[in-house]
C-alpha cells in the first residue's frame, strides 16, 4: 500500500484559483524547471531549466534555488540559502505561483475538484514565452543555452540541414516559402503552418500549409500573435490557447482547434545593410488533442526563420543585381547600336549581320574616333554570344610588359608586384568577345603567343603552369595600315592574315556627313537624358555649320562638340553659336582649288577605277565596295579599259 502524502503542493491559476496539486512523499526530491525531466515542469521562460527543487530532511520540508537566473521567492522573500516550509506558505517560480500545505482541508475548494498526485500542472494560463532573435555570435539574449534530448537532436537537425539544402537551391520566393513550409511540418509536429509577408504592420501576403493538405486562411488568426512578435520584435511560443481568454474568444482559434503555436519573425537585410527589418512573420499551430509544441520547436522554427530571412534576402538581392546587369545589359546594347542612314553605314550593317552568326576573326580599320569599338559592339549584340561577357583592351594603353599580364593573366609571384593571382583578359570573355583596339601596337614578343590562341591552342598564365583553354570570338581593330607594318617587320605576317578573315572598314565621318545630323540628335538625347535639360533641337544654322565642317575627330569629335554645347548653352535650341568647333587640321589636308581639265566621262571613270584600285592596294573586292559595283562588273571595266596593275 503507498504511503499517504506528507504534504501538498498547490498551483494558482491566474484567476486567484487553485489548479493542479502535486502531492509529496518524503524521501523523494521534487525537481522544478522548464526542462522535460523535472518532477514539476514549468514551461516558461522565466523559468530555469532547473529553477529550484523541495525536499524533506531532519524532519521539514525545504525549498532549495538552484541558481536560477530569476530566482526563487517564498513569501515574497528572495530564498539565498535552504529555507524551511510552513503550513500556507507561497512560493514564486518565475510566473508561477505554488502553496504549500500539509492539509488540503486548507485549501479554499472541495477536495474532489482538485486532481491531486500529478507530477506537472499544465492548466495554465498565462502561457505565453518569448524567446529572442539569435545574434551573430550564436547566443540568445534572453533564453539560457538548452541542451535538448539526443534523440531530438539528431531529429532536428536533420530536418533542418535537408531544408537548409533545399533553401539554398531555390531561386524565387514563392519556392522558397513552400519548401520551408513542408519543411517547417516535418521538423516540427504541428498541424498548420503558415509564412506571412508584412510590411510595416500590414499584412500584404499569406502563404498557408496544413498537414492534411486542407488550405487554412491564417490571417485572422495569426493578428494577435503577430501584434506581439511585431511589438518584442522576438519569437513566441504560446500553449494552452483554449484556456488563454485572449485567444480563446477568436473564431479562428476555434476554426483551428489550436492548443498551442508559434510565430518567429523573418528578419531581411535593409537596403544599406545596416540593420535588419521584419519582412515576415513564420506560424506554426498544435491542435488542442495534440501535444503543445515545445521549447525545442520553438528553437527550431527560430533557426528556420533566421535561415529563411538569409535565404530570402539572397533572392531580392540576386533580382536586383540581374534587373541591373539587364539595365546594363540594354545601354550596351543601345549605345552599340549604329546611328545613320548613310549608304556606308547600311554597308557595314550589312557585313554585320552576314559576319555576326559566325565565329570569324573581325579585323575592323579606321580612323581614329570613326567608331571602331561601336562596330565591334554591334557586331558582338547582334551574335549568339551577346549574353555572354564583351571584353576590351586598347594594347596601345599599356606597356609591353604588362600587356601579356593583361591578355593572358598571372599567377602569385610571377613578377615584382604581382601580389595576388589575376585572371586576364581572354578568360574573362570565355564564351563572348574580346575587342582588342590599336592591335598594331602589340609588341612581337606578344604576338606569337596571341597568334596561337587564336588558332585555337591553349594558354598558360604568367608563372603557372596549368593550360587553359577558352571559347573566345577576336575582333581587332587599327587605325594604321598593318601591311606597312608587315613589311617593316614589327607585325607578324602569320597573324596578319590571321587577322584578316572578315575586314570591317569604317568610313571617317567627312565622307559621310549626311549622317552627322542624325548623330547630333542622338548625342543631345543622350546628353539630355544624362543633365536632366530638355532641348528642342538645333537650328538650321547650326545644322548647316556641323555639316560643312570636315571633322577631323571623327565621331568623337562631334559627341564632344554637342557634350560641350548642352552644358554651356542656356537655349532649349542649339544654335551655331553653341556648336563650337575646333581650327586644327588632323589628318585633313590643305583644300586646295581643282583646276578644269575637260575629259570625258569614260576618262574620268577609268582614273577613278584605277585610284581606287591604288588606294585598296589591288583588292578588287574593296574596290569593288568603295565603288558600289559587283566583283563581276569592275573585273569587266578593268579588262574594257585596259586598266593594269604597275610592277
């Protein structure tokens, strides 16, 4: 037969009521704390894990703190040391308050409505615990470090390393959230979960998930719990909702039959990266029949919302970084875009678009400021390589010997003041284009080793030894005669000819000034655009001053001649005044007057023929262009007139 109770201990509901009785039999120690192995659990925050314990010795019932971070009061008097019990005495644990009594005759209520011998009271109602955002250091600021049950453990962190994984792999919101809400469910034994998108305190999205697969509507339910997350701005673990008169009383509460749940808040970095900000809101829910969730869910969810917040931040940040690469991406593409109606400029449109689908070398040839590099461009967007990188490099910009170290890169050490490996130029337009400006200033030493890129070989960094090989289209560019420089010997005649697949040639701007207008306009949007002034245009005056000029800068010249005149004039209509131009003569000879010699038609049509034949050096296919005539025609006027080449 079991001995009889020595004494009692009584817990009080809020209300002022009496609650569960634990009895207590001597020789037993009575543990309290919010740990699960307690005799007395006391699922608070504001509890220990172990808080205090009572026990019986040398005839009395003590009561012992057990350095609780809160303390143990009896009689509202903070317990330092063992303290004796009497009859009526008041204990305080955190929250919870007890009596102790050695008759329960002494307890105002009818024996027969107390449950008396339970081991832990769970009729609480003030059942609401909050547990701080975990910091950077790992710590929690104002839960005590919790070591949970192995078999929990190894529980937990399965589930959370699978939807860690799964996380990482997603790459829009909306699959972010519903592989954390499975994943939520299967770390966590609720029955409802559900992600909520806040702004400020309005609720602006709701992503519900149930077990059963039946959709629940939470933002009713979730108003209260997210009114306190929103104000602590710290997770919270409540139990016993059908007993909690604040919850109890909603609909929706009862809609869920919820005995218990929890709401941790989702912390987004801000724009400035300073500080964090609530985006959303993560809610879990137990029914009444189910165990409540417990401390070590409410760590979990925590963890679950902390890598949520990372996750879904690293999304908004990729988005935004892409809409700005497409921002770029599409002023590239707008400034690559070639500006006249000119018939030369329609030719080189034309060679564009048959070279473009191709992965020929491009030589391009022309003047200084003509528009080389915006060629090479048009040529690179209007290719299949156009989403990958376009890279340039003027090897006339840098020293010999650095240019290597540019093209091909270096590994640590390769040279004084190569303190950290760098990758070059070729390996940065793996898959698109490299432009490589003023390529006859590319010093021999250089040119064998580009000449076998080019021809497909693969490359070494400067002080390595790994061979590297990349999928690289090469557009040249010059603006001196390479042959010349064949013949002088400083270029390779090899990778000349290399070079030479596809020539591109780009007329200066004096041989066609009929686009010189179209060009003006588009430079004064561009600058408009830029200052945020609004200009109506220019006038005829002005009109015809750019195009009586001969531009000696080329295209550059005349984008810096309308760059001036937008940030000078204080007209919205450009006048000649505004259009300042410069009184050198750069590659312009004198004008000089042609005096009339009478010749004929023929005459004049066969001195032309051959000067052009001269100038293209004997190319019948460029002279055959220069002139706006087929290959086939010009090789009939030339055997018509009897036009030879001189030895």
């Amino acid at each position: 037969m079991a001995k009889s109770p020595a004494a009692y201990l009584v817990a009080y509901r809020q209300d002022g009521q009496p609650g569960d009785v634990t009895a207590l039999h001597r020789g037993t120690i009575y543990t309290l704390g919010r740990a699960p192995k307690n005799r007395i659990l006391l699922p608070d925050d504001s509890c220990s894990r172990q808080h205090a314990e009572i026990f019986f010795a040398d005839g009395e019932w003590y009561v012992r703190d057990l350095n609780s971070r809160n303390g143990t009061k009896l009689n509202n008097q903070v317990v330092r040391k063992d303290q004796p019990l009497e009859n009526r005495d008041r204990l305080e644990f955190g929250h919870f308050i007890f009596e102790f009594v050695t008759d329960l005759q002494d307890v105002n209520l009818p024996l027969g409505s107390l449950q008396v011998d339970r081991l832990q009271p769970t009729n609480w109602t003030d059942t609401t615990k909050f547990i701080a955002e975990s910091d950077d250091s790992g710590t929690q600021s104002d839960a005590e470090n919790t070591v949970p049950d192995p078999t929990d453990q190894e529980r937990t962190l399965t589930a959370l390393y699978t939807l860690a994984l799964k996380m990482g792999q997603s790459n829009d919101v909306e699959r972010l959230i519903q592989e954390v809400l499975r994943g939520l469910l299967n770390g966590v034994p609720a029955q409802q979960a559900a992600i909520v998108e806040v702004n400020g305190r309005e609720i602006v999205n709701v992503w519900p998930h149930s077990r059963d697969g039946k959709l629940v509507t939470f933002h009713k339910s979730s108003q209260l719990a997210t009114d306190e997350v929103l104000d602590r701005k710290q997770a919270m673990l409540a139990i016993n909702l059908q007993s909690d008169p604040r919850y109890a009383v909603r609909d929706s509460i009862r809609d869920l039959r919820a005995g218990s749940l929890i709401c941790a808040p989702i912390l987004l970095e801000s724009e400035n990266n300073k500080e964090k900000q609530i985006r959303g809101l993560l809610h879990l829910y137990a029914t009444a029949d189910r165990p409540p969730l417990t401390r070590n869910d409410l760590d979990f969810a925590v963890a679950v919302a902390k890598h949520l917040g990372l996750a879904w931040s690293r999304i908004l940040r990729e988005k935004t970084l892409d809409a700005t690469n497409r921002e770029l991406a599409n002023s590239l593409r707008l400034e690559s875009e070639l500006v006249g109606n000119s018939p030369a400029l329609k030719a080189i449109e034309s060679k564009i678009a048959r070279v473009a689908a191709t992965s020929a070398t491009v030589l391009i040839r022309g003047e200084s400021g003509s528009g080389k590099e915006l060629v090479a461009r048009a040529l690179h967007f209007s290719s299949p390589r156009r989403d990958a990188p376009f890279v340039t490099l003027n090897c006339a910009a840098i020293t010999e010997s650095l240019l290597e170290s540019e093209l091909f890169g270096h590994e640590k050490g390769a040279y004084t003041g190569a303190t950290e490996k760098m990758i070059g130029k070729f390996e940065a337009a793996n898959g698109g284009t490299i432009f490589l400006d003023e390529i006859g200033e590319m010093p021999l030493t250089t040119q064998s080793k580009f000449l076998r890129v080019l021809e497909g070989h693969p490359f070494e960094r400067l002080g390595g030894n790994n061979l590297i090989k990349v999928n690289v289209r090469v557009v040249a560019a010059t603006n001196r005669p390479l042959e010349e420089a064949v013949r002088e010997g400083s270029f390779r005649k090899d990778l000349f000819y290399r070079l030479q697949v596809v020539e591109i040639h780009v007329p200066p701007l004096r041989e066609r000034l009929a686009d010189v207008p179209i060009l003006a306009e588009h430079f004064l949007k561009k600058f408009s655009r830029e200052t945020g002034r609004k200009f109506k245009g220019f006038t005829p005056d002005a009109i015809q001053k750019m195009t009586s000029y001969h531009w000696p800068g080329n295209v550059r010249e005349l984008r810096n001649v309308i760059e001036r005149a937008v940030a000078l004039s204080a007209n919205q209509t450009l006048d000649a005044n505004d259009i300042l131009l410069t009184s050198l003569e750069v590659n312009h000879p004198p004008q000089t007057v042609e005096i009339y010699k009478p010749i004929s038609l023929e005459e004049l049509e066969k001195r032309h023929i051959l000067d052009t034949l001269i100038h293209t050096d004997w190319n019948k296919s460029k002279a055959a262009e220069i002139l706006g005539i087929e290959r086939s025609t010009l090789d009939r006027k030339i055997k018509s007139y009897g036009i030879k080449k001189e030895s």
